[in-house]
C-alpha cells in the first residue's frame, strides 16, 4: 500500500497539500514564504479561492509538514494562510470593507463567511459555528507551535464576537436556551434555526483550550468562563451528545473527545462512537461496498482522522487504512472539482493527524489535530 509507511505517508501528504496550495516544499526561501499567496485556483474551493473548513484544516496541516519536515517554512506558510483568510473571509464579498462590527483593531470581531460561491440561497454565504470553532482551534494551534501570542488573541476576539450570535437567551440575563446552526454574514439574522448536533460540545471544548493558552501564555485567566458555562449546560441537555452514523460527524466527535478524553462524557462517547466505526467502516457494510459516486471522500477522511487521534485497536486501524488506500486512486483531476480541494485536505489530515503531546505542559496537547 502506497501509504503503509510514515515516509510515504508524509510524501503523499505534501502531495496532496500542493494540488491545493500550490508547489511547496522545505526548500523553499523564508523570503519567498513571506509573501506568498494562497492561489485562487484551485485554491481551497470556496468564494474566491476561500473556504474556511478548508483553509482551517490546511493551516493545521501546514503546522503538522512543519514537524514531518523539520521545517520552520510551512510555519510561516501557515502564518501567510491567516492572513489571507482574515483579508478575505473577514471582509464583505466585493472586499470593498470589513464584515460589520469589525475594526482595523479587532479584525474578527465581525465574525468570518464560510466562504460559498453563492452570496444568498438555500447553499449561500454565511457564518457557521462549527467551521469557526475550527478556525479558532487552528489560530491557537498556531500560536502554540509559532509561541506568537497574537494568533491565541484573534482566536480569543473570535470566540467571544461570535458566541452571542449562536447561543440564544428567552431573556438577556437568561441562561442560554439553544443554539442555531448558520446565521448571516452580517451576523444579524438566524438563517438555519436548528441546532448543530456537535456545536455546544465543540464550543465547550474548543474555548477551553483557548482558556488553557492563555494561561500558558500568562494572558488574562479566565477570559472565557462565562461562554465555557453556557456551552457546558447546553451540551448537557437531554439527547444532546449522542453518536452519529455521519462518518464525518462521527470523525469530528471523535476529535473532540480526544481533546479531553480523561472526562466522563469524552470517554462515553468517544467509546460509542468507536462501535459506530467499526460498524460503518466494517468491510461489508452498506457503505463500504457502494462505487465511489456514490460516496464523498472527505467524510469518510472525516472518519479516519477522528478514529487515529482518539486511538484505534488493529482491527480499525485496518480499515482506516482500507479507506485511505480505496480513495487514492480518486483523488486526482477526475475528482468533482467543486469537492476536490476539501477532499485532498481531509485526505492529508487523516494520513497524519500529526501533533505532540509535551507531558511537562499540557496546554501543548494537539499543537495539530492529534496526540501520537
């Protein structure tokens, strides 16, 4: 198998990161690193060349080359990607302007947009919590790994500009009720008023390692505890933490529990959805033996990643490995071209979750999305 070993794991992961971003490698000059630019085309799939999964994923997988390579220039790479997306995504579509409520002091306080080809429209532009929670794990990541704390500070200035658009109160001085799925550019209006199955559970964990680098950094403690609260009691309303049979769901609670996986409710879940996996991954399982037109790659890498940071015994990590093997053979120009960027990033993220975990600092846990 092509990628049965770290040597090749890491070439294919390269790989895969240049279709997306373009011909990058460790000899490339840190003078040239500084001014790059994300391409467009392909780009990481979105409204002008910006989608921010995408781009979430891209900037920890660049922290994750800087490790495979020993290489500081795919930090630096990273550092140029924020930038890009802030510009971008944390402007109005015609760039004309920052998104409301946004200065030139705090760039993010507006929020960022997903990042559609559509402005409007059942699939149009937007925020949603779930792809900025993962933005602001990635800034922080990146803070960690650069030790820059002005990465943690825009992820801090993100998570408590976006937290009372998502969590809804009867009341102002309410606990929080519920939360909604996707609101508008402007955060202004709910645009999906149901709830994120994983959001709350994502928001609790993705602020309290925020909270733990600032005090890794010496940086105002406690500077989250009121948002952590909140998502604390919504998570742990009735039927909310349950294990989904999506595979990227499923990859993505996985991931979270990871994080925190000493905790009851991480451990739970996290073992639940390790029977889910081996279920739907199993080799003759309803998804396993349809074509590949009928399934999308990038969940199921959702899957691996989630099963190899959490921890697989040899049978799963049999058919984590299956999966990979079965979609490299696809991901090239064939590849729906709208779903190819996302496709060939999860791909990379579930070949190497990467990260360390510094057993004398364990604000340092998951530097990348996962702890070896």
């Amino acid at each position: 198998m092509a990628s049965s070993t770290r040597a090749n794991r890491t070439q294919l992961f390269q790989k895969a990161t240049q279709i997306v971003y373009g011909p990058l490698d460790k000899n490339l000059s840190e003078e040239s690193a500084r001014t790059w630019t994300p391409p467009d085309n392909p780009g990481a799939g979105g409204h002008r060349g910006r989608y921010l999964w995408t781009d979430a994923f891209g900037l920890v997988n660049f922290i994750t080359l800087s490790k495979e390579t020993s290489s500081p220039v795919y930090l630096t790479l990273a550092k140029r990607l924020a930038e890009t997306v802030h510009s971008m995504l944390g402007r109005t579509r015609d760039g004309s302007a920052r998104l409301p409520l946004a200065t030139d002091a705090e760039p993010l306080k507006g929020g960022l947009r997903i990042g559609k080809m559509d402005a409007f429209g059942s699939d149009g532009d937007g925020q949603y919590h779930h792809y900025l929670t993962l933005w602001m794990f990635s800034l922080d990541r990146l803070a960690l790994a650069t030790q820059e704390i002005v990465y943690h500070r825009l992820a801090v200035q993100l998570a408590k500009a976006i937290h009372p658009h998502f969590v809804i109160r009867t009341r102002q001085d309410s606990p929080p009720a519920r939360m909604v799925w996707k609101v508008s550019t402007d955060l202004k209006s709910v645009l999906v008023p149901s709830e994120g199955h994983l959001d709350a559970a994502t928001g609790f964990v993705v602020y309290r390692l925020l909270q733990q680098t600032a005090e890794h950094f010496g940086d105002s403690s406690g500077v989250l505890e009121s948002e952590i609260a909140d998502y604390r009691e919504l998570m742990g309303g009735s039927g909310k933490l349950h294990v989904s049979n999506d595979p990227l769901d499923l990859g993505m609670g996985l991931w979270m529990c990871h994080l925190f996986r000493d905790e009851e409710w991480a451990r739970t879940l996290g073992d639940q959805s390790l029977d889910v996996a081996r279920i739907l991954l199993a080799e003759t399982s309803s998804l396993m033996t349809r074509g590949a037109s009928r399934r999308l790659a990038f969940r199921e890498f959702g899957t691996c990643m989630g099963l190899r940071c959490y921890g697989t015994d040899e049978a799963l990590e049999a058919r984590v490995a299956a999966v990979v093997q079965f979609w490299e053979k696809f991901l090239d120009e064939s590849t729906d071209e709208d779903l190819r960027p996302i496709s060939l990033i999860m791909f990379a993220s579930a070949l190497i979750p990467g990260g360390e975990l510094d057993a004398e600092d364990p604000t340092l846990i998951s530097t990348s999305l996962m702890v070896d």
